[in-house]
C-alpha cells in the first residue's frame, strides 16, 4: 500500500474556506497511513471558462497522470459543487479513467453534503473514475477540526479511514489490473 | 404578457460555444411572443472563485432583481453545468426567489442534455427558483440552428414555445401572488 | 388558506415505519393551521408493477385531482424513494400538473433524507408538480416524534412550519392562476 | 472471462414492456462474448413493501452471490426507475458490495433513459456496487430490435459491446482483489 499515489484536490477557492482545514486533517490521517499523497489546490488554477488553458494546468495533469487515485474536499453550494472545481476537474479527460475517488463534503449546517456527494459521484463516473460509495460528510464545519489539526470527533475519523481503507483497496485492484 | 421581463442567460464561456447561437434563437422567439428579454452572458463576468465581487456583478443582480422569470441556455460537460454558470447563478442569492426558470440544454451528441436538466433544476430549486417541468433538449448542436438564425426543426422549435409558454403561465402566476 | 386541501401522502408500507407517526405529527400541524389534509397511505395500494389498475386507485386519483397540492413523507432507503411510492406516483398522470409539494424525508441515522429529496424533487417535477424549496429532514428518527404526536425538536417543527407556508403560497397562487 | 457469470436484470414488470425485447437481445450478445448470464426478471418477484419476504427472493440472493457484476435493463419512467426494480434491488444487502454494473436504459421517445442511468448509477453506488462509466440508452424502443433478436443498430450494438467489455474488465479486476 506504501507506493499508492492519491492526491487531495481541496475544491473550493472562497475566501475563509474551512475546507482547506479539512484537506489538511485528510492528508495527515493518508500520511499516517503510508498513502503517498499532495494537496491540488483549486486556487491555484483561476480558470474561468471551460477548455481554458491556464497556467499550471500541466502540473494539475502530471499529478493526475501519476495519481494512483484520488481524495475531493469540497462544500456544498447550493446543494451542488463549485464551480471553479467543475472547471479544473473539466480541464483535463486523460488520466481519470478507472481510477477510484473518495468524497469529502462540507457543510456549515447539520444537513448538507450529502447532496454534494450524490453530484460528485455522477461527475467522477462521468469522467470514468470510480467514486467508492463510503463518504465523509463533515458538518458544523466551524467545529470540525480539532486545536491539534485532526478531526475533532472520533467516529468521524472513522468513517474518513473506512472510506480511505475503500480508495486504497480499489486503487490496487484497478492498477494491477491496469497494467495486466 | 407584454409586459414579462425574462431574461436570457447563457451559460457557457467556452471557445467556439454553439449555445451562443442557440440563445439567439431563443431570444428572437421570445421577442415574437412579446416578451422582454435580454442576453446574459456568463463571458461577461470572469469569476473565478466562489464569492468573487468581480465587476459586473451590480449589472447581473439589478437583471436578476427586474426579471420576472429566467431562461438559461447551456450545454452539458460530463453529465453537469460548466462550472463558469455555476459560479455566476452561486454569486447573489436575493432576487431568485418564486420565479419561474425554462431550461434549454445543448449537446454535440444525440443523448445528452438530459442529465444536465436534472441537475439545473436541482440547482435552481435550491436558489429557489421554480424550474418548469417542459425542457428543450438541443442535441445535434452543429445542426440545430438555420441559416435565417431559427431552429432548425419545427418540432424542436414547438417544444421550445411549450416550455416559453409555461415559463409565461408561471411568470404571471407567481408575480400576481409576489405583488399580493 | 382555510379551503385548501392538501393530503399527505405516506410513502413507505414498510413494517415498523417510523414516517407514519412524522405523517401524523404533519397532519396535526396542518389541521392547527387550518389546512385540510387526508392521509394517503401507500400500504393501501398493493401494487407490484407500473401500469398495475389496483383496486383503490379510483380513490387515490380522486383524491389528487381534489387536491391543490400535496405534502409527501417518505423514508430514504439507499438515497432513493421506497418501490412502492414510485409505483403509485406513477399511476396516474391527470392530476399533479401546476401543484405544489412539500417533502418531508426521514432516516435513522444522522445523514440522509436530503438525498431522497433531490430525487423526489426530479421525479414531482416530471410530474409537472412544483416542489417548494424548503424540505423538512427527520433524522434520528426513533427521538422525532414526543409522546403528545408532535415533533419532538421545536426548531423541527419551525422547518415544518415554513416548509407548509410555502406550500400553502404556492397552492394559492396556482390555484387562482388556474382557474382564471 | 468464459467464467465470469453476469446476470442480466429485467426491471419492469409492465404489461406489453418493451425492455423484454432488448434484455433479451443483451443476454444473446452476452453469450456470444462467451459470457454467462442468467435472466433475472422482476416481474417473477411481486414485491409490494420494501422489506417484504416475497417467496423467490432466496433465489434472487442465491444469483447475486454467485454473480460476478449485473447488467440492469429497465425503462425510464417519470425520469428514474421502476418501483418494482426499486423493490427488488432495495430486498438484499448481502452480495452487492464491489462488483460492477452496466446499464441498459429504454425510452420509446428520442430523449430520455440517461437520466435513468443517473439514478441507477446513485443507487448501485449506495448499494456498494460499481456502475460502470459507458451505458446503453435505447431510444424509439419500438424500432430498437429486429426480427433476428439483435440489436438493430450496429452502432447501438457497438454501445453495448463496450459498455460490456468495461463490465468485464471490472469483473475480472475485482473478482481478483476480492479473492486476494
């Protein structure tokens, strides 16, 4: 499991976005774990039109090439994602296929995420990835992470392992099939 | 009816987009039938992040705050909106309320649009907006407007007068019981 | 609003349905506010394929065609809407166009229900229904209800409220514009 | 692959279904790709409540835990799936988990059946399945197979042959990592 690649694109560029926290208590728990992984910052990209060619965006596909599969964290606005996330993830359609993604929705509210997760999955298929069915889905996002950066609840650091424990077992099986 | 200010908003940035020549279609059908439109284009803002205050913004709300109802035009990107729409419909949230939406989607394809549909409707109802239940789906896009600038087909352009015509119904309907 | 008649419809005949005391709690909210309401209950319909003419759909279709909208509650089982409410949705199509519908979902758990109410969202709008934004999410279900029938959480029973409101906006103003 | 077993799911109970039509085109091509199949057809399940214990269902368990992936052909109806599917697929929780699934939707219009997709696709998620990225999406049903039994579009024909190799390639990929 050591030599899996499985970047975290953190999909929100707001200004106070608590998502990034968030990305940030994900790659400690994936490090912790011996997943290889980087943070793919959305605000890096500053796309505003889809099949723009901004710069960076040949890093964005390297990482994605080289990914083994990957991690979104991102909030729910209006029930759907943001759209600067749809277009970095529209930018690019050669290196997704077959490959799995784990869902983290965020929500300052007690409902919310869940909705997000349904779009996401239907996006990710959309591009040929397979997004595993666990989903972690933070609410009271404001409470979320705890002073020392990792989760403040504990069963919610257990459904992110459940659902990374679910990423790492689909990115071997699909990359041992991939290069049969 | 003549007095009905629906707008017209075009939701995709991208270069050599057909939908532009699908709005203009639009545009000159609803002029036909007496109704006020006028073109937003989604070029014309340049988010990119959520919760941008990009120039422009004052126009598209004062637009959204005088409208009466809505009509987005839009093609489908792996099975949702371009995330340049998203942004824009995600930057105000005050004058979307019980006002009515017909949604006209573009795709290359002979299936398609479809999805996008569902997921605009979804979307709108969030912002709480009344999305009609008639849609134009516009597949075949390359072929789907004439030379004189019309719909190509009449039974395409049959649909698109049954979904204006329930955009209107609602339109009155709904500002009737806003004005009581 | 004291003419108005909307039923409520309880979307699950599964055993040991948690929804049918929430049905009961809506309808007694509905009645303190002068609504009329009737309970449709799903279990009294038996289907077991679309197109089945079970006995008793004379009485559901008029009950629809009576109503001028309807409030629909509903478990969530696997993010979707139980078998036997799409069944009967999908019975009769005279009735539902311009109406209003509210939803009210529920689960067990502390996620969930918001899912369902997407897609009950798409399937009331194909419908030609109009689902008000605001949706009521019954999680925790066992605790929901108090021992007098009502909502147990008073900042529940203020969604219920404002959910019913639109409802009841809405029904006034599509019923005036359909009689005009 | 000769020993992987596919089922094949009839979703429609409808009198006069046309999907029979088409699911049985689907198993013919199965068989010649020297895959097993067997058909599933939920009309020989007559469920009426989720939950319920309807005599045949520990044959529908007995399929799925000998089943390597599942292909789905089932009409769109009112924008998602039979409640009759829904039933049946909601019965069992016990042998989904980490195999995938191919879609086959049937509309007798020009439109529709990927919307269906989409929901199947949520569902099968929810239910741990994988829904694999291609899908078939019949439309004109009527005229969708000929007097041989085949699919009467090659490039129909074409459709499903890949979104059946994915099916496969899955198969194979998971059937190994879950053995492993």
């Amino acid at each position: 499991m050591s030599d899996l690649f499985i970047p975290t694109l953190l999909g929100t560029a707001r200004k106070g976005r608590r998502s990034a926290a968030i990305a940030e208590a994900l790659i400690d728990l994936m490090k912790q774990r011996s997943l290889m992984t980087d943070l793919i910052d959305v605000a890096d990209y500053r796309l505003t039109a889809t099949g723009d060619d901004a710069a960076g965006l040949d890093r964005y596909r390297e990482l994605m090439a080289a990914a083994d599969g990957l991690v979104i964290v991102a909030p729910e606005y209006n029930h759907g994602y943001p759209g600067e996330l749809k277009l970095l993830l529209d930018s690019d359609f050669s290196a997704y296929a077959r490959k799995p993604v784990g869902l983290v929705t965020v929500s300052s509210g007690r409902i919310g995420g869940a909705r997000l997760a349904e779009q996401l999955r239907l996006l990710t298929t959309a591009l040929r990835m397979v997004p595993v069915s666990p989903a972690l889905h933070v609410v009271d996002a404001e409470q979320a992470v705890a002073e020392d950066g990792r989760l403040a609840s504990p069963s919610l650091e257990q459904v992110a392992i459940d659902m990374l424990d679910e990423v790492v077992w689909f990115a071997e099986a699909l990359a041992h099939a991939r290069a049969a």
